[in-house]
C-alpha cells in the first residue's frame, strides 16, 4: 500500500531523508516469494512529509496515519479547536491524558536545559514570521515586549480526576510543542508498531528518524546526516549505523529567511527572543527516547558550541544510562564533535572526509 496525501508547495522536506528511505526501500524489496512483507506508506502532516517503512501488514500503517492525525489534531497551533489552540485563546483548557504526558515531558527538558528549551517562546516565533511564512525582522521593543511572557515555570498543570488535566497560562502566554512533538510521535509510532509485533522498520518524520530493531538481513540502518553547509554538493554529511533508536537533527537550514543580507533562522533564542546563532549549525540527536531527543536537538543548538558540550560533560553519562543518549555537535568552521559511545558508529561522506572530529 502507498498512501499519498497533498503536499502544500513551499514547506521544507528533508530531501536526504526521503532519499535515504527509497533507497533503503530498494535494498529491502523481496527478490523471491518467501522475503518478509515490507509495507510502506508516506503521508503529509505535521507540515511535514513523513515515511514510513514496516517489515508487517499494511493495515499496521492506516491505523499509523490515525495515530498521526490524533496527535496533529489535538496538538496543532493553528487548527480551531485543537486542545493547544483553545488553550492560546482562553488561557485555560482541558488537556487528555496523553497531551497531559507530552507536556509534562517537554517542561522537564525545559527545566534540565535551563530554559534553552522553552515551549512558551510560541508568540516569538510567530512575531518573526517563522509560523506563517510571512517573515519579517521585528523590532527590538516588540521582541522585548513579546520575551516578558516567555517562561515555562509559569504554565500550570492541574490534575484531573481519571486522567488528563486543566493547563492553564498567564495572560499574553502561547504555548507550541512543535520542537517535541515529532520525536514524541516517531517513538509512540515504534512502540505501537513493537506491540503488534514489528521487529524491523523505519519511520521518518522529515529528518526525525526512528529504527525499529534493524534491516530485516540483521544488518543496522544506515541513516543520511544531513549536511547544515549551504555548499554541500551531496547534501549528506555522514551517516551513522543504528539499531533500535531514534536519530533527530537540529539546524539552522531547516527555516530560515534573509534580509539585507543577514541570515535568520528559525531556532530561537528563549532568553534573547533572537535566532540562536553561538557556533553551531547542526545538533544530531541519538537515543531512545524522541520526546527528549527532539527537546534536546534544539536545545543544545541554543546553547551553542561551548554550552552544548558542558551540558554533555555535566548530564551525558546519566543521559546515557537513562535514554541511551548520544549527540553529533557541527560547528560553523568545520569540526564535528561526537560522543564517544556513538563515534565508531559514524563515517563522514566522501565530501566532508577532511573535517576534524573530537571525541567527547
């Protein structure tokens, strides 16, 4: 089965993933009757084209793309009646248990990266243009004005009987889970598709990645980091093998626009209400946790070169031990940085075989 839904023009799509996956597919396809069934299906959602890749029946994807959908309904900024949306415009909502969850879990990522993750830097983002293409440079007062509001610690949460809560913000707050949302759905993807017996896929939420145990010969994925230099003739700076694990990247690339010839992109700076620009233009993300990974990739982008790796020197081992954690850190002048648990794991493109790589 192959589900196709529209594709709206001028949204970014990771062209190395998709490209990555058919040619995974390829290696995939049986040669003979008795070869496993692989199933496919690609959708849009999420502002998203997404993959996905199944050693199992199609029905497994139909009930996939429910679960996307769900989650896309109930989470989204911009569709009315969403619980977020209802949340933006009366400061008060009901949110389910599963939303509840997500939440929760972002404002932990919050909390442990100092705020260089903050869901609450939504009206920010929107006053730059980066939600509705219609991208602007705001003035400084304006961006001044908007930061006053950004603050996770202010979001309230308040349990309800049987499940799910009441959020509740302060007024001129927005909230956006945006930056976890995708890894959280990539994960809840492979578990779903774990407990209906799946032992081999991949799921591709445009450069969110999540393996499913290995290829179905044994072997481990093998998934396209995609290069963040705007010269990249191949467009891939490595590739790192996996085995049951998510891979989410962070960059600069991914939404940006320029104006009298600065460069602004779409990661922010809570603190600054500014594009986080201190040295890095990538963060890769490796662990088995996609809520996290997706907080993470972003947040250590903010923190930048040195930040990033303090925070690794501080929290990685315990990162590790509870998420499997691992990162791949591309500064602006050429070095890559990466963990050591995952560095036999990574070969740079024949492109980029000239970089310096640190172990940390």
């Amino acid at each position: 089965m192959f589900i196709v839904s529209k594709i709206k023009k001028n949204n970014c799509i990771n062209i190395v993933a998709t490209m990555l996956m058919t040619a995974l597919l390829s290696a995939l396809l049986p040669g003979c009757s008795s070869a496993p069934k692989i199933s496919t299906s690609t959708i849009f959602a999420m502002d998203t084209v997404m993959q996905l890749e199944i050693q199992g029946d199609d029905a497994l994807l139909l009930e996939a793309e429910s679960k996307i959908r769900n989650i896309e309904n109930s989470l989204s900024v911009t569709k009315k009646d969403s619980q977020i949306w209802k949340l933006n415009k009366d400061k008060e909502a009901e949110f389910s248990e599963e939303n509840t969850h997500i939440l929760e879990e972002a404002l932990k990522v919050c909390d442990m990266t100092d705020g260089c993750l903050d869901v609450s830097v939504y009206p920010v983002l929107k006053e730059w243009g980066f939600t509705t293409g219609e991208y602007k440079v705001p003035s400084d007062d304006r961006i001044k004005e908007l930061s006053k509001n950004v603050d996770h610690n202010k979001i309230s949460i308040e349990a309800k009987a049987g499940g799910g809560s009441v959020v509740k913000l302060k007024e001129g707050m927005e909230i956006d889970l945006g930056s976890v949302v995708k890894g959280y759905t990539g994960s809840s993807l492979a578990k779903y598709f774990k407990d209906k017996g799946v032992t081999s896929g991949l799921i591709n939420l445009g450069g969110n990645v999540e393996c499913i145990g290995s290829k179905t010969d044994g072997k481990p994925w093998k998934v396209a980091v995609k290069s963040p230099f705007p010269d990249s003739k191949s467009g891939v700076l490595g590739v790192l093998e996996a085995v049951d694990t998510s891979i989410i990247t962070s960059g600069g690339y991914e939404r940006f626009f320029e104006e009298n010839g600065e460069i602004y992109w779409h990661i922010l700076d809570p603190k600054t209400g500014y594009p986080a620009k201190n040295g890095l233009v990538s963060v890769t993300i490796v662990g088995n946790n996609g809520l996290v990974g997706d907080g993470l990739s972003t947040a250590l982008f903010v923190k930048g070169k040195e930040g990033a790796i303090e925070f690794i020197s501080q929290h990685g081992d315990d990162l590790t031990k509870e998420f499997g954690f691992g990162a791949v850190l591309v500064t602006e002048d050429g070095k890559v940085y990466i963990t050591e648990n995952i560095a036999s794991d990574f070969v740079l493109s024949s492109e980029y075989q000239g970089l310096e790589i640190i172990i940390l």
